[in-house]
C-alpha cells in the first residue's frame, strides 16, 4: 500500500490541533517535544466525504447492513495486529458510508454520549 506519511498535532498545551506539520511552511521542531504535542498520523484513507482519515478522528461508522446500528468510534494504532483499527472494524473496511465526525481531542464529547 502506497500512501502518504503526513501528520497532524495536538498541543497539549493550547489544546489546538496543527495540520498537516510536515509541510515545508508549518514545520518547526518544537513539534518534536512528545510532553507537548501528541502525533496523530494519516491512515492513508479517506471518508465519504474525501476528509483524509487520522489516527485519533472519531469516525461515524454506518456498517451498510441493516443488522447493525450506525456506531461512533476513535481511530486507533493497534499495536498487535499493526494497523489502525475503530471499533470491530479496520481501516480497509472504510467505505463511501463512513464519515469523520470529529476527533478525540477536539471533540471528545463525541464519544462520552
């Protein structure tokens, strides 16, 4: 799989999100200090709306199957299967009905209902 390895950072400290800090014009060290800003990297993905998919994104999962109940969940690394994952699914599954809804930092109210 070939995609783009870019970022975006929270700021601990402000509590302000940095897009895409790996662009020439917004890069600066201090996005280096881990006790200041929290990585987020791109999945490679993109949802129903073409909004690039993060790691940290809360994502409004509509599973296309009338078993199941549209769900909310956060976009996770998953450090034993190596890959990212929200909820029982994996990014691979992400399809024209999945949207990004916020993230876990911006948004964290989100997930709390």
């Amino acid at each position: 799989m070939n995609r783009e390895i870019k970022f975006n950072a929270w700021n601990k400290e402000t509590k302000t999100m940095h897009y895409d800090i790996l662009h020439p014009d917004n890069w600066s060290f201090g996005f280096l200090n881990r006790e200041v800003f929290t990585w987020l990297q791109f999945t490679g993905l993109k949802d129903n709306k073409g909004k690039e998919v993060f790691e940290g994104d809360i994502v409004k999962v509509d599973w296309n199957d009338t078993r199941y109940s549209p769900t909310i969940e956060e976009v996770e690394w998953d450090s034993d299967e190596c890959c990212f994952t929200f909820g029982a699914g994996t990014p691979s599954e992400v399809h024209w009905s999945h949207k990004v809804i916020g993230s876990i930092y911006e948004n964290p109210e989100i997930l709390a209902k």
